[in-house]
C-alpha cells in the first residue's frame, strides 16, 4: 500500500511543480488580505500615541497612557510588539491552508471527469491508497503554498519572533493536520458528487464563513460575545493561533496553550479521516 | 477456461434496466466485439467485467474469478482501456507508464523490461518523453493501450476504443490491436457502435440492444444468418408494375421503387438477380444498372431490432463527456 501511495502522490506533486503558475495565483488572494488589509487598516497602529501629543504629554501620564495602550495590545493581539501586517500575515498563512484544503476535491473531481478514477479502481490496489495519495499531496500543497505566504509575508516587512525552531514545527503541524482533517472530508464528499460545479459552490460556501469566524483577521479578544463560541469551534483559529505565536511572540510563546490547540486539531482531524475514509471507501466500493 | 463468462447478467439503475439478463462467453484468445447503440447497455457490461459496478443479480466471471467475489484476482489478470482518455496530460508518457507500473505493484526493473517491450510496439519513439498534452489523439490512445497492457493482462478491455479518431487514426489503432492482441496472447474484449470496424476485426461479436443479447456468432455468420442481400436497379418502368410482376420471385424478401430507382432485400442475392433481371427484361422493362450488394451489420442490426444503429437518447453529462473527449483527442 505505501508502494500505491508514493506512485499516487509522485504523480501529485509531479502536476504541483509543474504549474508554477497555478500556485501563484492561489497565493493572490491571501497576499492581497495580508498587502492591502493588513498594512492598510492597521488596527495596532490605533495605539501608537501622535507626534505633537507625545511632546505636550506630562511624563508620568505618558508613562500610564503607553502602559495602558501596551495591555490593551497584550489583551488583544497576545504581544505589545505584534504590528497589525504581522497578525494578518500569520492569520493569512493559515487561511490558505484553507483554500487549499477546500479546493483539494477539484483534482478529485476532475479525476472523475476524466475517468482517471476508473483506471485506478480497475488496477490492484487499495481503495485507501486512492484516498489516501490524495489526501496527503494535498495537505504537501497547503504547506508549500502557506511556507510561501510566510516567506512573502517576510519580504514585505513581517516583523518575525520565532520561538525556536521547534515551536515553528508546531506551528506547521497544526497547519498539516488543519489540512488533512479538511481534505479528508472534502474528498469524501466530492467521490459523492455527480456534478463537478457543486464542489465549487461547496468549497465557495465554506471559504469565507470559516475564515471570518476564525482569529485570521482580528484577535479572538474582540469578536463579539454570540460569534465566540464559533470561533472557538472553527479548526481554523486553534492553527492560526500555534502558528502565530510560534513566528511572532518570541519568548512569550505558551507552549500549553499550543499543545491544546494541536490536541484539539489532533482531534478533529482523527475524526475527519475516519468519517471520510468511511464515506470514500464507501463510495468507491459499493453499488455505485 | 472460459476468459470471460456470464450469466443472467442484470443490472438495474433505479428503474432503468442497463443490462436485462444476458448470458455469453468468451474464448480465450478471441477479439470480442459488443455491438450496440449508446445506451445499450455495452458500457455497463465492460464495467461489470471489470470490476468499476456491482451487478443487480447473476454471475460474471472473468479468467474464473468472480467479479464480486474475487475482485482483486480480477482486477489482476485485467487492463482496461476506458471510453475517456485516462492517461494524464500533465506527465510524460514514461511516467504515466510508470505509474502504471506501480499500480500493477511491478518491482522497478521488472517495469523497466515491460515499459521498453510494449514501447516497441507501439511507434511512440522519443515522444514518450514528452508531455502527453503534446500528444495527438492517435497517440493518446496507443499510449493508453501500451499501459494496459504493462503488466501482461490475460483479457484487455477496451471501451469504444476508436471514438472520436479520424479514420487514418482508427486504421491504426486496429492494426496496433490486433498485433498486441496477437503477439501478447490476450483475449480483446471491445464495444463499439461502429459496425464496420466490429466487422473487420473482430472475430466474434454480440449485438446488444436496450440491455439484450439480439445475436451472438462470427460476423460472417451474422450476416449471413440476418443480413440480406441489397440489389438496387435503375430502370424505365414503361407503364409495369414491378412489384406486381416480382411479387413471387422466390428470396425475394422486399421490393420498393423510388421512380427510376428499385431497391430489392433478397435471400441469397447471387439466385435472385437473374430471375429479377429475365422477368424485368421479357416483359419490357429497360433496366440501365444493376448493383448488388452484400450485407453489412448494419443490416444485421437493423433485421434484429427494426431500427438503424444510431445515437439513442443519452443524458446530457454523457453528451457533453463524449464531446469534450473529441475535443481533447483533436487537441
């Protein structure tokens, strides 16, 4: 079966490297987020006391003000030091995990289409192995592409921390199992679907629901009291937040905290593979 | 051993029967044909054989082993050639055959040995490294038939395997075929609803129809058996009723005039146009040309169902597939 999987996946990644282009384009949306949004709104920026104002403070006030502007900070981006570019940006490496993930049933569907699926249902191998080869290139293409948002974000002025290599490879595990957990169930319902555009309008559908409920664009501190218990469900926001506090918050990175995210990701994506793998196999063994 | 065998073969979608019962068998080492209109039923049947759909009721065995009992010492001995091209545009055709190999779980050199023994048949030279979405449509196909074939497969399905491809092109593909099928000893199981083709090339055929087996024998047999023979004359009537004056040739099957034109079905042409030509001529008809010709499946077709053989209802996904197929073999 490994044997199944690593000939599926080569294939896989052979399609991922050799359109370049199509992986840029996926990186549009995200980069404009983080470019236009992030620089632009600037929500830490609101915090910065003016010019003029500093020099006609009274020092001891100018003493309390920043204080009080650096809790506030604290409270609600995790770090006096985080620039509001820096949250999105991290925020944006998570969202195209997403993208990515949501999208992974448009491979699956065109396979179908092309009657690709046949052929591999007609040879030897394991359902699973079908499955499974497209699960995993698609969380190696989240990866790639939220590796390349993190390096972008990088080039315009992310202002990195990291925690130590290892908390980074935490935050990217949370990424990986996002992906996988996400995947999982897209491709099982994609093996279902008779109509390629449905999958569209599912993955559209999912998208920007599930990114605005997360913590991707504005601290989880702010979001009103009736839409926290979604963001506390969303899987998106317990990745974004091991990623983010493992490139920006340095040595107040809390590494319990981490581990209960990816616990709860762990989880979730256990779950998912399951009912997915159930679904699928379901699906391309049965009385189709 | 039979290499394909079934029985009572049922296949029932909601309240559309695919395949209503057949039962037939295939020698080892035949060319197989399945002839029908789309929508017979010939794509369901390829799909029960090889393993893609479970079958409603009845048995279907392939090589000895039963299609829903022992699917992966079926799907082993098989390769299957789809109605779509399945081979994937953005790989090479040496790493499309690869991973074919792979999927046959061949160990590397083994591989190495098959890939440059099925690439000897089938003329794709130095192109084989290139990119398949260069490929034309011919190339295409034989490159699809060179990794059915990769792992020595004992029956080679092939669905529709010309459709869509100019003539020179589908020329060529027969010939690629019946050498393989040939030098490699394995048992070709096709559909097709191009009735010249079954004709040519395979040695035995079944005419299916809305899910039944109408006929089963060599095409020669069919033809002889269900076909009549045409003879088409043109003739200035001067005032005769031709059909009154023919009425009792005997194996004279059917008679209508068209003006100057007489279409007759008759039952061994070869007695029957001298007695049509002598009656013709003693009483005073001018006959300016005779033609005769013998009969083609089509006509086999059409005396077992009433019908021509032409495109039937189809939903529009199949449609629409089929289409997008042509576009990309024209590519």
């Amino acid at each position: 079966m490994i044997g199944e999987v690593s000939a599926l996946m080569g294939r896989e990644l052979r399609k991922l490297v050799r359109s370049p282009a199509l992986l840029l384009m996926t990186m549009i949306q995200p980069v404009l987020w983080m470019g236009l949004y992030g620089k632009a709104f600037n929500l830490t920026g609101m915090f910065s006391i003016p010019e003029d104002l500093l020099s006609r403070l009274p020092p001891d006030s100018l003493r309390v003000v920043s204080s009080a502007f650096n809790a506030a900070l604290t409270r609600f981006f995790g770090s006096p030091e985080v620039d509001y570019f820096s949250y999105v940006a991290t925020g944006m490496a998570g969202v195209i995990v997403l993208f990515v993930s949501v999208f992974s049933g448009m491979s699956v569907a065109w396979d179908r289409r092309l009657g690709f699926i046949n052929k591999l249902l007609a040879a030897p191998i394991s359902r699973f192995s079908i499955v499974l080869s497209k699960v995993l290139a698609s969380a190696v293409r989240a990866m790639v592409q939220s590796g390349l948002v993190v390096l972008t974000a990088i080039a315009l002025g992310l202002r990195l921390d990291t925690a130590g290599p290892v908390a980074v490879l935490l935050g990217f595990t949370a990424l990986a199992l996002l992906s996988i957990a996400l995947s999982s169930l897209i491709i099982a319902i994609t093996l279902r679907l008779k109509n390629w555009e449905y999958h569209v309008a599912l993955a559209n559908l999912l998208n920007l629901p599930l990114m605005f409920t997360s913590s991707a664009l504005y601290p989880r501190a702010i979001i009103p009291d009736w839409m926290r218990p979604i963001t506390d469900i969303n899987p998106l926001t317990h990745a974004i937040e091991v990623l983010r506090s493992s490139l920006l918050y340095g040595q107040s990175f809390d590494l319990m905290a981490s581990l209960n995210h990816l616990a709860y990701l762990a989880a979730f994506s256990a779950l998912c593979v399951v009912v997915g793998s159930y679904f699928a196999y379901g699906t391309l063994n049965a009385e189709r | 051993m039979k290499a394909v065998e079934c029985s009572s073969l049922k296949k029932v979608y909601g309240n559309v029967v695919a395949v209503d019962g057949i039962s037939f068998d295939v020698e080892e080492g035949e060319v197989f044909g399945l002839l029908g209109p789309n929508g017979a039923g010939k794509t369901t049947v390829i799909n029960v054989l090889t393993t893609l759909i479970r079958p409603t009721s009845g048995v279907a065995r392939v090589c000895g082993y039963d299609v829903l009992t022992q699917q992966g010492s079926v799907r082993r001995v098989i390769g299957l050639v789809p109605q779509d091209l399945t081979v994937d545009d953005e790989l090479t055709g040496m790493e499309n055959l690869r991973l074919q190999a792979a999927l046959y779980h061949m160990p590397k050199d083994l591989a190495r040995k098959r890939i440059e023994e099925v690439l000897e048949q089938i003329d794709l030279n130095e192109a084989i490294h290139r990119k398949v979405s260069t490929y034309s449509g011919g190339m295409r196909k034989r490159l699809e038939l060179a990794g059915a074939l990769i792992h020595r497969p004992k029956v080679l399905f092939l669905d529709e395997p010309t459709l869509g491809l100019d003539v020179q092109t589908r020329t060529s593909i027969w010939t690629y075929v019946k050498r393989l099928a040939r030098e490699e000893g394995v048992t070709v199981f096709m559909t097709t609803h191009y009735m010249d083709e079954a004709d040519a090339n395979c040695d035995r055929v079944a005419i299916i129809d809305r899910g039944q087996i109408k006929a089963i024998d060599s095409p020669r047999a069919l033809k002889s058996r269900f076909g009549y023979d045409a003879i088409e004359l043109e003739v200035v009537q001067n005032g005769i009723d031709l059909k009154e004056l023919l009425s009792n040739v005997s194996g004279l099957k059917g008679i209508e005039s068209y003006n100057s034109r007489v279409l007759i079905k008759a039952e061994g042409g070869e007695e029957v146009l001298p007695e049509v030509l002598g009656r013709l001529i003693s009483s005073g008809v001018t006959v300016n040309r005779v033609e005769m010709r013998k009969p083609t499946l089509d006509e086999v077709f059409m005396s077992l169902t009433g019908r021509r053989i032409r495109d039937e209802h189809s939903s529009k996904e199949e449609v629409l597939k089929q289409r997008f197929n042509i576009r990309r073999l024209r590519a």
